[in-house]
C-alpha cells in the first residue's frame, strides 16, 4: 500500500509517535517525587519535548539541501 506523501511535519508517523511519547512521558514523570521537580522531572521532560521538536528543523533541512 503507497502512502501519499506528507503535507505537514505531523503528517509524518514518526512525528505522531514521538508526540505520544512526550504524552507518555509527561504523564510518567507526574508521579516522580515532588523535591525533583525542578531537577529530574524538568530534564526528562525538555529531553522527551526536544526529539518532536527537531523533527521539523530535520524535514525543513531535507527539503531544502536534498544533496548535502
């Protein structure tokens, strides 16, 4: 089965999953203790949000230097 090609970064599968990662993740990380709030929990969170977030800027990346 082809898939037709993708319009908008969220589009892309691996954008969706990734999206339901940090979901995951943020809903995971509420049940950490409350005194890593501003230590653990923060760095897992800004970790998860980062992969979805560079997606875009990699796709952008792709289009416009296909060669590079």
């Amino acid at each position: 089965m082809k898939r037709e090609p993708a319009k908008h970064f969220q589009d892309l599968i691996v954008w969706q999953k990734t999206h339901q990662f940090v979901l995951s993740s943020h809903h995971l990380s509420g049940s950490f203790p409350s005194d890593e709030t501003y230590g653990l929990t923060s760095q897992f969170r800004r970790a998860a949000i980062s992969i979805p977030a560079n997606i875009p800027i990699l796709l952008l990346f792709w289009i416009l230097a296909p060669d590079f």
